[in-house]
C-alpha cells in the first residue's frame, strides 16, 4: 500500500501542473475574444474608413442605392432614444432604489417589488418589441393624430418609450445596493437634529450616493445604446435624420440589423461594421467608467 | 535516534521578506504529545505547517534549511506523499460540508481516488472513528452530513479522518480554541490515548492545556526556538529567562 | 415654529407617496404586457402547434416545430461551449485575484458584459461564417456562447470568493491534489450559486435574436444540421410579427408565449434554488 500511495502522489502532481495550465488558458480565452472582437471590427471598417475617411461620421445622407454612406442619421437615432428613454425612466429607477433602499428594504411586499424589477429585466427585448408592435403603436398613432402630427405610429418616440421601460432595472437593481450601503451613524445624526425622512433623504443618502447613481445612470445608458430588437421593430427603419421626435429613424443598432444581410458591396457593409466599431467603443467606454465608479464609492 | 521521528536543523521560514522563524532545531521522538507554545506571531504555527508543507501554499512563502521524516528530507519528497504521512487538524473544526460522516472520515481516501474495498473502509471508518472517540455516538447516522454534530463533535470528526490516513505524525494547530471547555477536554483525553500509535504536534495558545497533554514542550518567541524540554521540568524550573517570563505572565 | 414642522412633516408624507406612486406603477406596464402576451399566445399552443414547421404563406395551420427544436439545439451547444469555459475563467479569478492575468482578463469579463449583442453577431459572422461559407446553427451557438460567458463567470467566481479557506485547507492536509480539491470539493461546496449563474445566462441567451440574425439565420424548415442555418424562437417571433401574414402573427404570438414562459420559469426556479439552498448552507 505504501508504494501505489507514492506512486499516486507522483501522478497527481503532473495532473495538478495539466489543470492549472488549463485554468490559465481559460483566463487567457477571455483576452482573445475581446482582443479578437476589437480587431475584426477594425479590419473589417477599414474599407470604409480608407475611402469615406471621418467626414463619415457627419455625414447626414445614408444612400446605399447611391453608395454614399453618412452615420450622422444613426448617431442622432441612437442619442435621442437613448436620452429620452433614460429621462423617462430615471424618476421610475431612483424612485424604486429609494424605496427598496430606505423605506422598504426587507419583507414580503419589498420582495415582490424586487422580484418584478428584475422580471422586466428578464423578459426578452424581442417580446417587447412585439407587444410594442401591436399594443403601443396604434396607442401612439391615435395619439400623435390627436395631437396633429403625422401619425406613423413608430418612430423615435415609440422606441424611446419602450426601452424606457426596458432600461429601468439596471439603474434601480444598482441604486438600491448603494442606498443600502449608507452608513446608519450618517442618516442617525440627521435624524438626531430632527430632520424628517424626506430630509434625510434628501440631505444624506442622495448627496452620499450621488456618483453611483451617476454611475447607475451610465449603465441604463450603456444598455440602451447597445439595445437592438425592440428597437428594430419599433422605430421606423428610415435611413434619414430625424425631423422631430414622432419621425421614424434608425440608430446604430438597428441599422446594423436591418440592412447586413442586404449589404452587397463591401464598402456598404464595411460602413455598418464602421457603425459597430463607433457602437463597441462608447458601450464599452461608457460600462467602464460606470464599473469603476461603483468600485470607488463601494471601497469607501 | 531511531525513535527520532521529525528532526528539523537550522530551519527558517519566510513570508516575503518578513522571517518568521529562525535557525530552529529540534528533534521530536515518536509516540510522544510534543507541546508548542508561545505569544502570538512567534513563529510556532508557521513552523507546525512547514512540516506538513502546508506553508508553501501562501504566495511569496519561502523555507529554507533541514526539515526531516525519519531520514528522509520533507523539502525533497513529494508535498502529496508528506501529507499523506503528516496529518492536520486545524483550529476551526472543517468537516467537509457537502460529504457525510463516513464520506468525511475516509475522505483523504476517496478525493485522492485511492482505491479501497468496501469492507475495508467500513473497516477504518469504525477504527478511526473509535480513536476519536466518536463511534459510538455517529455509529447509525454514517450516512448523515455532519452538521448536526456539535463542535466539539465535529472536531473529533476531523481527527479521525486524519487517522483513517495512517499518518506517522498528526500536528494540531490549536485544536481546541474554538471549543467549549467540554469539549476541549474530550479533545485533550483523546491526545493521551492517540500517542500510542501516533507522534502528536500540538501548537497551542493556552499554557495550561499545553502542562496538561504533553510529554515535551518547546517554546517559541520572535521566531526562535528558545527552550524545548520535558513539559514538568519546563513548567518548574524553566531554563531560559524568556521563558519564565511567559509562563510567568509577563506577556503574552 | 409648530407651523413649519408641521409643513416638513407633511412635505415628507407626500414624498413617501411619490416614491411608492413612482416605485409601484412600474409594475403595471410589466403586468400589461405579459397579460397580453399569455392571452394572445396561450390559444395558439396545442400539439399540431408545437409539433409542425410553419406552413407557407396563405396556408392556415402550422407550427414552431422548427424553431423549438432549433431554439433547443443551439441553446445546448452554446451551454456546452460556454459553462466549461465559464467554470474554469471563474475558479481561476476567484483562486488568484492578485495577479496581472486577473486584472485583464476580469476587465475583459466586464467589458464582454457591455458590448450589444449585435455586435457580438457581427463579429462571428466573420470568424464563422464567412469561413464555413454558410449560415449555421453553430455559428450562433458560438455567438451566444460569448454572451453567456460573463454571467457564468461572475457568478462562479462569487460564489467561490464566498467560501471558507478552511474548506480548500483541510483537503489539502489530506493530500489531495489541486484539481481535485476544486473539482471534488470546492466546486460541489459552491454548486448552488454555479447553477444559479448558469440558469440565469441560459435564460438571458434564450431570448437572444440580435446575435443570430447574421450567424443562425433562421430556417422555415426543420432542421438539426449544426452546419446548416436553423431556426430558433426569438427569430421566428422577429421574421414572423414584422410580416404582413396574420397566420404568421399568430405563430409569433404562440412562439413568444412559450419563449417567455420558459424564460420566466427558469428565473423563478433559479431564484428558488438559491432560496433552499442558501438556508442550508
């Protein structure tokens, strides 16, 4: 028995060696998949670039019937959506952190509130995108008739709508951690001096938390930049900049996945990868920072 | 010197460039409960877990000089082989949370994938078991995950699953301070019946459990080996001032 | 003085009110549009519904067979690729935070985490089906298989952060091995929050239609050829609802019921899991 005991030992470390070699290569898969995303994007876009050089990106005519290709339409799309849908949903977002945060962090209604946040984050955005399809824009059409303007029913602000409700998890889910997070002797002290809880509220914990909220926010936008199907089938399909916001347009995303199986000529595909690199840059920069101010406030 | 069974000569212990334990040499002899005490960060834990080289598993942990089994160097066997022959019980009781009872006593033998026939690992079950003085209270919930046990329980279900390995040496890295005094002492009474089969290393933090349990006992502070000697003599008639500070009360 | 306390008091009183009013109807469009969902979908599913492919166009009848079968087959390949890789990413940044491996690869897992979905698309047509010269089922299993990473990751690596050193210790002093000590004892010891992080990434990929659409494709007909365009749910649902076909709305609205029946299944049971096990633990 002592034997195949220190045979069994000399075996088990050349296994210990193979495996930890194989976790490292794990690891290193990571950096490849990033590193090979960035340059594919890059190699890709370089038809477009040599040829349409930066002016590209203000350009305002997108024609692909007359090869002329300019971003700006998609660039104003993704900005407007983005913005209006983090303006509508933020109140919704801080105002759920609050509670689940200060009011209400523990017990059964606190519970069922958490838990239907985070099923609006699991319902897939092709499910919104439908339901919006048939539901939210004959709503929209009857009111933009209403209101006298051409009622298209999609359109920059159907689309908005709709990923407002889609965006406000990611800032409520964050927001709530953070207020959680607020030292008790800070809000104590305030409430000692006879503050009332909106004071402390509004004195303490949002001042405290200030640059994570902002960073929440970063997030909801990161995630609606990046947000594609319920987008697609909501905001028009129209390759031109947008002249009000019940105008049909398109944003990056959309764009990309409405015309790149039609792309026939290479500078008309290498154009929409152009788009998919500017779209990998600014979600990518835009969750960074937002990760590295969450770690910020939660190391102190 | 052939009951001798670890013998360290000149041994030194780093982490980074802190040097924890400095030119210790001892000889420890077989079947006997060797005490090692000392003040907090003197060096006798990072020692107890250089023998079963558990203390190159820190990053930046470093050993140096003569560490021996028998005759054989531990620094030049295989770190798996050591362990097998120099077992551990550590100071928070750790069963394994996820195996059962018998899973537990015989673990060393199943996550090794060493192969044992059934009847003769019912067989070291109730053994080791016994030694531990635990059979008689685990013997029909084998097949139960150990939470129910107390901590003091449990301890003895790690001691045991340290035997069921046939170790030469069992070291004990203060087995019993996370204990009630009840327990403890269940602990303490199975030192002294263990010591007929095995050589126990017992660091510990309380001098009186250390006059207790043991036949030697060695004294460690600020990384040296100052005195090692029979525990009555020790407790007597110290030979070294620091040591009669320290037992005295003079820090700690 | 009595005044303007009283005024605080009540300024105070009403913004509770706001924070509840705001919290709580968000609730109602979530509501709304899953009623919707069941009442236009749940009529649609019957066995002829999920056991035949669509019918063509001005046929009445049909099925998602297709795109159940296509949904399964891709969603496997893609749990296949990515909880391996995922498991061992996450035990080595749980087992060695400090070095500058780590540091890269865990901003690789955050920046992975923020890039849209077709992007990810984009990027696999070109590594996999510009080479294979054709759409394929397991060019989008890749794709999702990217996605999905960064959940299991995360979730392995807190999971195992959240266990006791005392664990990998005791089975060290016994001599076990590395590997065995992670794969015979610190992962069975963490499994519940493992599974949990792979159920929640197989129900985020589920629903997935951006990063197929360039690499799956779609497929009316039903196919297990992995080499070959398949069709999955979140396709179907995509190409059929922004037809002009009524029949082929009615397809999307059954195909979306199951889609996200299953989605909302797997969330709660997951979320249930972690409940029981948690306790014990």
């Amino acid at each position: 028995m002592k034997n195949k005991r220190l045979d069994l030992s000399y075996s088990q470390m050349k296994w210990e060696t193979i495996f930890k070699r194989i976790l490292v290569i794990m690891s290193a898969i990571l950096l490849i998949i990033v590193v090979g995303i960035l340059i594919t994007l890059i190699m890709q876009s370089m038809p477009s670039i040599k040829s349409l050089g930066f002016g590209y990106l203000w350009g305002k005519v997108w024609d692909p019937v007359q090869n002329i290709y300019g971003a700006y339409p998609f660039l104003i799309g993704t900005l407007l959506t983005s913005f209006i849908a983090l303006i509508l949903s933020i109140p919704f977002s801080y105002a759920i952190a609050i509670y689940l945060g200060e009011y209400n962090p523990k017990g059964w209604l606190s519970n069922l509130l958490k838990n239907t946040i985070e099923l609006i984050a699991a319902v897939p955005s092709i499910i919104y995108g439908f339901w919006g399809l048939f539901v939210l824009v004959p709503i929209v059409r009857s009111f933009e008739a209403k209101i006298g303007v051409a009622p298209y029913g999609i359109g920059i602000f159907t689309a908005s709508l709709i990923l407002s409700v889609m965006i406000i998890p990611y800032a409520a889910s964050l927001g709530t951690s953070l207020i959680r997070m607020v030292p008790s002797p800070l809000k104590e002290g305030a409430y000692a001096l006879g503050a009332t809880r909106f004071e402390v509220i509004r004195s303490v914990i949002l001042p405290y938390t200030r640059s994570g909220l902002f960073a929440g926010v970063l997030l909801s936008l990161g995630r609606a930049l990046g947000e594609t199907m319920a987008v697609t089938m909501l905001i028009g399909n129209t390759s031109a900049v947008p002249h009000s916001i019940f105008a049909p347009g398109n944003t990056m995303a959309s764009v990309i996945a409405n015309e790149f199986t039609e792309a026939d000529h290479t500078v008309y595909l290498s154009a929409l990868i152009e788009l998919g690199l500017v779209l990998f840059f600014v979600t990518v920069v835009i969750n960074l920072i937002g990760k590295r101010i969450i770690t910020k406030y939660a190391n102190n | 010197m052939e009951h001798t069974v670890v013998s360290a000569s000149k041994f030194n212990a780093w982490f980074g460039d802190n040097h924890v334990v400095k030119d210790v040499s001892i000889k420890i002899e077989k079947n006997q409960v060797i005490a090692v005490m000392g003040p907090s960060g003197c060096g006798k834990t990072t020692f107890l877990r250089c023998i079963n080289r558990m203390h190159e598993l820190i990053p930046g942990a470093t050993a140096k000089g003569s560490l021996k089994l028998y005759a054989d160097e531990i620094y030049t066997m295989n770190p798996i082989y050591v362990r097998y022959k120099i077992g551990m019980v550590f100071q928070r009781p750790n069963p394994f949370p996820n195996l059962s009872i018998y899973d537990n006593v015989v673990a060393g033998y199943k996550l090794n994938g060493l192969k044992v026939a059934k009847a003769e690992m019912d067989n070291i079950v109730e053994k080791s078991l016994t030694s531990a003085a635990l059979w008689n209270e685990v013997k029909d919930s084998l097949h139960k995950k150990g939470t129910f046990l107390s901590g003091g329980q449990q301890q003895r279900l790690c001691i045991a699953r340290a035997i069921a390995m046939e170790p030469e040496v069992i070291l004990f890295d203060e087995p019993t301070s996370a204990l009630d005094p009840i327990s403890t002492s269940s602990v303490e009474q199975l030192f002294h019946e263990l010591k007929a089969n095995y050589t126990l290393i017992i660091v510990t933090h309380n001098m009186q459990q250390a006059a207790r349990v043991s036949d030697k006992t060695a004294f460690f502070y600020l990384g040296e080996l100052v005195e090692f000697d029979e525990t009555k003599q020790m407790f007597t008639a110290p030979k070294d001032n620091r040591t009669q500070n320290y037992i005295t009360g003079r820090f700690s | 003085m009595d005044a303007r306390i009283g005024i605080r008091n009540t300024k105070s009183v009403l913004f509770k009110g706001l924070i509840i009013f705001l919290a709580f109807i968000i609730t109602i469009p979530l509501i709304i549009i899953l009623l919707y969902i069941i009442k236009q979908g749940v009529l649609q599913v019957n066995w002829h519904f999920l056991t035949n492919v669509p019918a063509p166009v001005g046929e009445t009848g049909g099925g998602i067979s297709n795109a159940l079968v296509g949904s399964l087959i891709i969603v496997t390949m893609s749990s296949i690729i990515a909880i391996p890789v995922g498991i061992l990413a996450g035990i080595y940044l749980s087992e060695n935070p400090h070095t500058k491996l780590a540091y890269y690869s865990g901003l690789c897992v955050d920046i992975l985490q923020g890039v849209p979905s077709i992007v990810v698309g984009i990027v696999v047509y070109f590594w996999v089906v510009k080479p294979l010269g054709t759409f394929s089922a397991i060019s989008g299993s890749i794709a999702l298989a990217i996605m999905m990473l960064p959940i299991v990751i995360r979730s392995t690596e807190q999971t195992l952060k959240l266990l006791p050193d005392t664990l990998k210790e005791a089975a060290l002093s016994l001599g076990v091995p590395y590997h065995r000590v992670i794969l015979k004892v610190i992962i069975p010891c963490g499994f519940a929050g493992i599974l949990s992080g792979i159920m929640l990434s197989v129900a985020r990929i589920a629903g997935e239609t951006a990063p197929l659409l360039f690499t799956a494709f779609g497929n009316p007909y039903l196919s297990t050829a992995i080499t070959k365009p398949m069709q999955s749910l979140p396709l179907l649902i995509f190409n059929y609802a922004t037809s002009p076909y009524d029949d082929w709305h009615n397809l999307a609205w059954g195909a979306s019921f199951i889609l996200l029946m299953f989605v909302l299944l797997l969330n709660i049971f997951t979320k249930l899991i972690t409940r029981k096990w948690n306790i014990q633990l």
